[in-house]
C-alpha cells in the first residue's frame, strides 16, 4: 500500500501513499488523502523536479528541472475498478479483527515447591523361614553344674543338669511370636551326707513355651522382651528318703533366666538374618535420586526421602506380613534438570499400624509440574504437526508447525497452518482447563487472532469468524493420554530401578490424574497425582 519515492533524500524520503484519483476515494480514504496530502504535494513536486543523485564537486545534491511532457498528470480511474479498490481498502483497515486480551486477573499462587511422595515395599516372611531361624538359634542342648546349697543337711551342695530340646515349633498370636519345643534330660542333685558323698539323679521331661516380640526400637534395635517358662512333668525328687526337692520350683528358677536369654539371642538372630535394616539403608540410600523419568523426554524426576517406617508384623495364611515405608518430597520439570539431594543417615524408625502392614505395596506420588515454555514449544510442535481439523464441511486445516508460550494468566497457542493451498498462523489464547474425568487439554474462554495469511484468508476470517472459533473450541484439545501413557510405563520402570539388591517386586501404575493445571511466574504447571502398586516381596 505504500511505495518510496525514488530518488528522494531528507523530509523528502518518507514513505507516502500512492495519490488516488479523488472521485474513487470512499469516505475513509478520503480522510486518509488529506491526512497524507502533503505527501501527494511532495510526489508532484518531485514529478515535476526530479532529483539528481550524481555529486558535483562535492556540492551535494542539486535539482533539475523536468521536462513538461514528464509532469504529473493523472488519469481517472475506469469505473470498473472501483469494486477491486474498495475490497483493498476493506482488507487494509480491516486485516482480521485483532482480539484484545481481556484484564489480567491477580496471578494464581504457585503451587507448593515440592510435592510429597510415599513407598511402601512389602515384605512377606514365610513362618517356616521363622522357625527354620530360631531351631538354628537356638541351642540344642543345655547343661549346667554349681555349687550351691540346697539343703542344710548337706554339705558341699552341688547340682547338675543337662536337656536336650525337640523340634521347635513357631506361631504367631497377638502380635508376639510364640516358641514351644519338648526338653528331655536328667536333673543330679548331691554332696555330703553325715560326711559320706552321696548323690541323687532323675529323669524330666517337659516342655518349653516362650513369647517374643518382634518390636524394633527407634535405633534398629531388637527390644523382643522375651518370657520363657519350662514345664515338667516331675515335681519331686527324694534324696535317700532324708529331704525332697521340688524340681519344677528348682529348674524353672535356674533355667527360665537361661531361656530368656537364648530367645532374645535367637530374636536378634532372627532380625540380622531378616535383613530388613540394612534394606531399609539401601533403600533410603537409593531414594535420594533425581533422573529422568520419561524416555527420551526431558522430565525429570527428583525425590528426597525424610521418613522411615516399619509396619507391624500380622500373619496369615502361614506368612508374616510387614513392609518398608518411606516417605518424603517430590519434584517433577519438564526441560530442567535438577541434580540429586545430599544422601542423609536414616532417621529414626516409626512403627506403623497393623493395618499398615495388611494394606498392599505401593506408591502415591503427588507433586507439581513444572514446565518451561522453550520445551512446552518443542513438545507442543512435535505432537500437533501434521494434524488436521475440520473448519467447514468442505474444508480442513493441516498444521505445519506449533509453538507454545504465556502472557499473564493465559496460554499462547501459535499455530502455522495451510488450507487450500494457502498459508497463515492462527495465534489461541485461552486459560490452561482439564475436562473432568479425560486427559484433554483444552482452552478455556478461547480467543483467537489470524495473526499472517493472505487477503482470502482474511475476508474468510472477517466473513466466518463466528463459525471459526466454534470450530476451534471443539477442536483445539490437546490429548495428553500418549505422554501420560510414556509417564506411566517410565515410572514404572524408574520405581523399580530404585529397589535396592534384594527387593524385587512388578511395578503397577494406575491412571496419572492430574489435580489441577495454572501459570505461575512465566511457566505452566500441573499438579499431578500417580499411584501404583508394588507386588509383595518374598524374603
């Protein structure tokens, strides 16, 4: 529409607009011509005196003057014109109705810096492993000879007593492990008789019966307080007819303590060989991680680990139940990598519920996205090129290419595009909205703008800008279900790989949910909920 005058140098250079013949002016370009008039005044001047661009010893430009047949004359404009000029003028004033962006409302607060993240690792410990443990911690003979008083009609008292232990056998029954085995042996009592040695045995029998807890303090350490008691079939022993012992009272004083001993022994055996603080360490260890979470996506993933629990031991089926807890926060980006948290000591222990070691393992990860415009650009362009909506019945609009951007409160959609065989770019904008219960992501109170394309385009734009933007807001969703599905199947495989040696289960993820998605400080984010579950773990 505008054209420089050749030749022209100072005030004389400015851009002007063609004169028009005054009768094919309509009202607002007559405007415009006496706005620009002194522009025209100038083309006329310059048409009569055009300038010389050639130096003359260093005097600058001179004019010359024109020829009279070189005048400016201007020729009226054929009536037949007439509707061609006032299409130009049209799509000159009127080049798409540019949407002004409505009042920014006060920013949303940004979510919370990190998000918070639970592992629950199950473990199942067949009861034959327990009882394989404690027969193998336990003693299988117990002796003992002193010299003690146990009688004032001897002298020189002594005793002495040797067992032997059965088959031991383990249950569970409220919370405490339960230990029963049968005990043979012979039981000598002697010493001075009126001077003359004399000495007293008899056979026993009976049965063992013990409780322990399987309680961990705080520091990892076993507290089973045991109680173990014996239990004879004897009750007297008769020596030479001159005073009886009673040798349930005289056994179970001695051999009680004993038997405490040795199921707390065999307690702590039993917690080594379950290994499940040093499981817990190397899981701790392990959590602190940061890593990519999606294949050949650039999302990152970091977790730091702050609590450690251990849920109470509960049978069934013939199978202790128990787990591994750890909680701590959780952080996602997209397009930013973060490096790994500092590994710490282990905390001290909580101990769960029973409930807790009933309920399944898993995982419940909910944290905010954090997402870069530059990546959301190239991930954008990457799942949008080559799709084609529907604008009309008898027409469609292939995108050749998509960038991503914000501006306040709002998501910027720039979509290259073609249809029939002209090129333009559609510029959406729109408050980032999920649809209930789908992974569609869509634009909320979309506006859009034809921001390049050809004066077909445009009088298309200015002609059917309603039906557009109905188009649009049916078809401008974004499915997020193929990057959803890759984050599923990467976490999956992440979860496991940060078992440490020794804990191996099937990773399940259920459906990624996302809670709610906004802009914050020049980025997009979602918070997002994923959950799963963990197979238990056999020892």
């Amino acid at each position: 529409m505008y054209r420089e005058v050749p030749g022209s140098v100072g005030d004389l250079g400015a851009a002007c607009p063609p004169k028009p013949h005054p009768r094919s002016l309509s009202t607002s370009w007559r405007g415009r011509a006496r706005v620009g008039r002194h522009c025209w005044a100038r083309q006329d001047a310059e048409a009569r005196f055009p300038l010389s661009t050639k130096w003359r010893g260093g005097q600058g430009v001179r004019p010359r003057r024109a020829a009279s047949s070189e005048r400016y004359n201007p020729a009226p404009v054929k009536p037949r014109f007439r509707p061609v000029l006032v299409l130009a003028a049209l799509l000159a004033a009127c080049s798409g109705a540019r949407v002004q962006p409505p009042p920014v409302p006060a920013p949303a607060p940004p979510p919370a810096e990190a998000g918070k993240a639970s592992f629950f690792f199950p473990v199942e410990i067949p009861l034959a492993e327990v009882r394989r443990i404690v027969e193998e911690s336990l003693p299988p003979r117990v002796s003992d000879e002193q010299k003690q008083e146990i009688s004032s009609a001897l002298q020189d008292d002594y005793y002495r007593y040797a067992l032997e232990r059965g088959p031991v056998e383990v249950g569970f029954t409220g919370g405490l492990l339960t230990v029963s085995f049968r005990v043979r042996g012979s039981l000598t009592v002697g010493g001075k008789l009126a001077g003359l040695p004399v000495h007293e045995t008899v056979d026993i029998a009976g049965r063992v019966r013990g409780t322990a807890s399987p309680a961990i303090t705080p520091d990892w350490r076993p507290d089973p307080q045991p109680t173990a008691r014996i239990e004879l079939d004897r009750a007297d022993l008769q020596v030479l007819g001159a005073f009886s012992i009673s040798v349930r009272g005289f056994l179970q004083e001695r051999l009680n303590p004993v038997l405490d001993q040795e199921l707390k022994r065999a307690a702590g055996r039993l917690l080594a060989d379950l290994a499940l603080r040093r499981k817990a360490g190397e899981a701790w260890r392990s959590l602190h991680v940061s890593r990519r979470a999606v294949k050949d996506e650039n999302l990152w993933v970091r977790f730091q680990p702050l609590e450690l629990s251990l849920a109470r031991l509960t049978l069934k089926d013939g199978v202790l139940h128990t787990g591994i807890g750890i909680a701590g926060q959780l952080s996602l980006s997209l397009g930013t990598v973060v490096p790994p948290p500092a590994v710490t000591l282990l905390p001290p222990l909580r101990v769960d519920s029973e409930h807790d070691a009933e309920r399944g393992g898993g995982f419940d990860l909910e944290a905010p996205v954090q997402a870069s415009p530059e990546e959301l650009s190239r991930w954008t362009d990457r799942a949008l090129r080559g799709q084609r909506f529907r604008l009309s019945r008898d027409r469609e609009m292939e995108i050749t290419g998509a960038g991503l951007g914000v501006d306040g409160d709002r998501m910027v959609l720039a979509l290259d595009f073609q249809t029939g065989g002209r090129d333009g770019r559609l510029v959406l904008r729109g408050r980032p909205a999920m649809d209930a219960g789908t992974s569609l992501l869509r634009l909320a109170d979309l506006q859009y703008d034809l921001a390049s394309g050809g004066p077909f385009l445009r009088l298309a734009d200015r002609l059917h800008r309603a039906e557009i933007l109905e188009r649009l807001q049916k078809s401008a969703r974004l499915d997020l279900a193929p990057l959803l599905g890759q984050a599923e199947s990467g976490t999956a495989h992440a979860v496991q790989g940060l078992f440490p040696p020794g804990l191996h289960g099937e990773v399940r993820i259920d459906p990624v949910r996302i809670l709610g998605l906004g802009i914050s400080g020049g980025a997009v984010w979602a918070r997002c909920r994923m959950t799963g579950t963990i197979s238990p773990l056999a020892r």
